[in-house]
C-alpha cells in the first residue's frame, strides 16, 4: 500500500502547495546535476518548509516531517498515514 517514493512526491507536493515554493527555486543558482538534490539541500529545504507549516498547523508539519525523510526506510508509509491521521 504506497511506496515510498509516491509518499515522498506527495509530501514534496503538499511542501509547495504550503510554501509557494520547490526545491527548484531554492537551487536555481546551484544548477543540481540531473534534477538531482543532494541530501543536504533536501533538509534544508523540508526544515524551511515546515517552519512555514508549524506556524499553519502542527499536525501539517509533523506529518510532512514524517513523509519528506531522506531514508526512505524511517519514511513513514500510507497505512500509516491513514491509520494516524
């Protein structure tokens, strides 16, 4: 039931739905090889994002929080997602 990769596109979409914002703005002056983003730039994007998100709505951020983890193995799942929120 939802792999981790359709959790992620869903967090990052639900990221720029909140912030009015992608990673591809934040890392237009870099150039990211491939589209590529480096684990590092991926964290600095979520936490900015969910300092957005807290001031919205703590339940918001935590869930993003859980669905944007680098590891996709502490990535949380969809029946997860449905069974806690």
């Amino acid at each position: 039931m939802g792999k981790a990769s359709d959790i992620w596109a869903l967090g990052c979409l639900t990221a720029c739905l909140l912030s009015g914002k992608t990673m591809e703005d934040r890392d237009r002056e870099k150039q990211p090889i491939l589209g590529r983003q480096a684990p590092e730039d991926v964290a600095v994007f979520v936490e900015e994002v969910l300092e957005g998100a807290s001031a919205t709505n703590h339940k918001i951020a935590n869930l993003l929080r859980h669905m944007l983890k680098v590891n996709h193995q502490e990535r949380i799942t969809a029946e997860e997602i449905c069974n806690k929120y």
